[in-house]
C-alpha cells in the first residue's frame, strides 16, 4: 500500500512539473514574440520621428521670408562689405521658424549670430568654428548630426536666396527629447554619440546598464527584473522565471549616422514578473504536496492496521461484547468467516456457513447422508466412508480430512460417564465455543482483517451449524478449528462419531 502510493504520489508530481514546463515555455514565447514585435515597431518608428523632427526645423522656410531675405541683403555700393549678420536678421530667421528651434545661426563669410535655447544671443562668431556653415555657402546641406559646444544637434542649413548668407537650425539631441520620442513610440530611446551616451528616456540606474549593454556584444536585453516575493523577498530574484530571460528590457540598436546610435529598449518587467510569481507559488505547492504525499504514504499502512488486543479475562470480553451490540444492532450488514462466501456490506460481522448439504470440491470427499443410519423407507446406501476417520466440514459445506488433533491419538475425547455427559458436555460447548471466538479474532488481526465480532451472534452461527450436523446422525460430538485459506481466516467443522 505504501508503496502503491507513493509511485502514484510520483506520478502526479512528475505530472504537475511537465505542467508548469509547458505553461512557462508557453507564455514566455509569447512573451519573448510580443516583445519583439514592440522593439521592432519602435526601431521604424524612430526613423520616421526623425524624418519628421527634420521637416520641423528645416530652414528652407527661413530663408525664403522676405523678412530675412530683408535683413541680410547685402549693400547697394560693392565696394563697400558686406556686413556681419546682426540682431534683426536673427529675429527674423527665428519667427520664420515656428516653435524655435534649438539652434538658429544666421551666418555668412564674415560673422555670424547665434541663438541657442536657455542661452543669449551671440554676434559676431567666427564662422569657420560653425559646423556646416562652409558647405552650406557652396551648395547647402542637408539634415546631419552635429556637435556644437558639447552638445549634439540635429541640424541643417539652408541659403538665403540674393545673397552670400546661410541659415542653419537644429534641435538638440537631449533627454527632452527622448522623453518626447518615449511618448510618441511607446519605448525608451537612448542616444550614444561616438559610444557615449547623451541622451536617454531611462533612468539614472538603467542608464548604467544600457551603456554597459551598447558597448559589448548586445544579447536579448540588459538590466535585471525586480522580483520580491512573499517570506524569501528578493533571494530568487536571479533564478526566476524559469525557462526563460531574465534581463528586465528587450533592445536593439538603430544606426542614424557613422558616429550616433540609438538604443530602443521596452521593459519586459510587465511579461516576466508575473511568471516568475507564478512560477515561485506554483513550486511552493509542489513542494507542499509532496511533502503531504510522503506523510500519508508513511503512515498509511499503520492506519489500515487494526490493533487487537486478546481479553484477559471474562469480564473483559463481556465489557467488550457489550460495547460491540450497539453497532451490531445498528448493522445489518455482515462478512463471510470463509473466503468461499460472498461478503454482505455492514460494520459489525457475523459468522456465515454455507449450506452443508452443497457438493464437495474436486480435490475434498463429500460427507454423503448415506453414512447415517438408514430408516426402512430409506434406500441402501451406495457408499460409507470409512468410520475411522472423522470427517471435516468448513462453512462452505465441504468436508475433508481435518487438521491433526491435540490428542495423540487423534481422536475426540469421550465421556467417561454418560449420565454426566449432558451437564458436562453444556460446559465444555462453551468453552469451545469460546476457545474457538478467540482463535478466530488472533487470526484475522493477523491477517489484517477487521476484529469488530459479535460472540453472541458468533455462537448462535456456530451453534446452527452443530445442529445441522447432528442431525445428520452417527454424529456424537462437533468440534471446530480455526485455520488460514488464501490468506483469511476460516473455521471447519470436524464432525465426531
């Protein structure tokens, strides 16, 4: 019984981790595809934004505002200079560029003014330290990433129709705008610069990892998931989820230009977290029930052993049958004695014999009522056994030879007196009967069967059975044994002539 139980406490388990192998392998591929999908989203649509930043700060609307055209036209005489780009040329490209850009630089070959966001106005800059601006003089340029004072622009520049003037403007690539790309894309956005990062979306924490991530061989994601359970806290946080990564972000890497990358990452804590709780408590479980399946696996065959204690005395088997009539009377139910003998269903047992006069087995001889003595109207008997030796009938109603004797000779005890035969053969009946309740309760505890007997009702099965083989005739005495058949304990009763 144990050890059915436990292959089948076994079985279950294997069970329930195949289970929860298929359930994570299942929803981290969806996971790892729903992922995937947002980052490659995101990749396209960062190029598009940029297209579109460079459409909004293009300075071909500038250049062709009368305004400015107004404000850099170069002087009536030519033999005078020209002169430098001043405040009102400025003013000009600015309204002209609406919202303003970043940077605003109105430039030609002898000085330049500056605008930048956050900062004054500068007049008079020399223009060769202004990127752009020589190309721009020739043939103008188109939208590039350049660095300008430590900072990093989008920029491009235009020429001003009637003269030697340029006007550039960028937007700075900042967190501004990664914040503003974040919103618009739905993914985080870091810009590296020459393999330094300039600008992020990220936090302060996560931008360590992601320029730790973009300067070695990129894998799935960087960063780890935050995981806090229940008792443990975060001591599994770098075993779960099983099956699957446990980087807390899904990136790649966007080339704009030969130096400037851009990183676009998605949190994948949304995902993997909640298979990771679900994994830790799915575990717990287990473990809880195999622990309980050993338990009970344990102890099962102690429970399903019945404790039988044989009375010391006579008293304490009357207190005992007592406490057993209630459930009898309560019970109609009852189990054969012999396993030959279907059992009826019930709580306390009574003991059944078959019908004595049923045929006998193959391998047994059969008591015949020709061994009796024939009345006149009686036909002769066609075969006797042999008187010799004593018959024996189990409840069934087959006969055999019984089991050897106490006596050494082998045969029933006789009464020394026949008029003292009946008073002593009332006692020695009961004792027998007695003996024979005893003998049969040791042996079903031994054999794990239930102990919950009825002697009254034992006696009476006994008693019935006696009967009906004295009144076969050439019967003197009845006595019954207690023996084991296919693992079960059986009475037979040995008729003595």
């Amino acid at each position: 019984m144990r050890i059915a139980w436990w292959v089948f406490a076994a079985i279950v388990a294997a069970a329930l981790m195949v289970n929860l192998a298929l359930v994570s392998a299942r929803v981290s591929q969806n996971a790892e595809e729903a992922l995937r999908s947002r980052v490659t989203v995101a990749s396209a649509g960062l190029r598009t934004q940029m297209e579109l930043l460079d459409l909004r700060s293009s300075p071909q609307k500038a250049a062709f505002s009368p305004d400015l055209i107004e404000a850099t036209r170069p002087p009536a005489d030519p033999a005078q200079a020209p002169a430098r780009p001043d405040e009102r040329a400025l003013r000009a490209a600015a309204a002209a560029l609406q919202p303003e850009p970043d940077l605003v630089v109105v430039a030609n070959a002898h000085g330049a003014a500056v605008s930048r966001r956050g900062k004054a106005a500068t007049f008079g800059e020399d223009p060769a330290r202004l990127p752009m601006v020589h190309v721009a003089l020739e043939s103008g340029a188109s939208p590039q990433f350049i660095t300008f004072e430590g900072s990093l622009y989008r920029a491009a520049a235009a020429r001003i129709p009637g003269s030697a003037v340029v006007v550039m403007a960028g937007t700075r690539i900042d967190d501004r705008l990664g914040a503003q790309l974040r919103t618009q894309l739905d993914a985080d956005v870091s810009f590296f610069h020459e393999g330094t990062l300039v600008a992020s979306s990220l936090g302060k924490d996560d931008r360590a990892a992601v320029s730790a991530w973009a300067t070695k061989p990129p894998t799935t994601g960087f960063g780890s998931l935050s995981l806090t359970l229940p008792v443990v806290g975060n001591a599994l946080a770098d075993q779960l989820p099983l099956g699957a990564p446990r980087a807390a972000t899904r990136a790649s890497i966007a080339s704009l230009a030969q130096t400037v990358q851009a990183v676009i990452s998605v949190p994948a804590a949304a995902y993997f977290v909640w298979l990771a709780r679900y994994q830790a408590f799915y575990l717990a479980a287990w473990l809880l029930f195999v622990l309980i399946a050993f338990i009970t696996g344990a102890f099962a065959d102690r429970a399903r052993t019945p404790s039988y204690e044989r009375p010391v005395d006579a008293a304490s088997r009357r207190v005992a049958e007592e406490e057993l009539r209630p459930a009898a009377a309560a019970s109609a139910g009852h189990d054969a004695l012999d396993p030959d003998l279907p059992a009826a269903p019930g709580r306390v047992e009574e003991p059944q014999f078959g019908p004595l006069g049923a045929a006998a087995g193959r391998d047994e001889p059969m008591w015949s009522a020709e061994a009796l003595p024939r009345s006149e109207d009686q036909p002769p008997a066609q075969s006797i056994p042999t008187p010799t030796e004593p018959l024996v009938a189990d409840v069934t109603g087959r006969f055999s030879t019984p089991p050897p004797a106490a006596s050494p000779s082998g045969e029933a005890p006789m009464f020394a007196d026949a008029s003292a035969a009946p008073a002593e053969s009332v006692d020695e009946e009961e004792a027998h009967l007695r003996d024979t309740f005893d003998k049969f309760l040791a042996l079903r505890a031994e054999t794990g069967e239930s102990v919950h007997l009825s002697y009254d009702r034992f006696a009476t099965k006994l008693r019935q059975n006696r009967d009906q083989l004295l009144a076969r005739g050439n019967v003197r005495a009845v006595r019954f044994t207690v023996y084991k058949k296919d693992g079960r304990a059986a009475i037979k009763a040995s008729a003595v002539r």
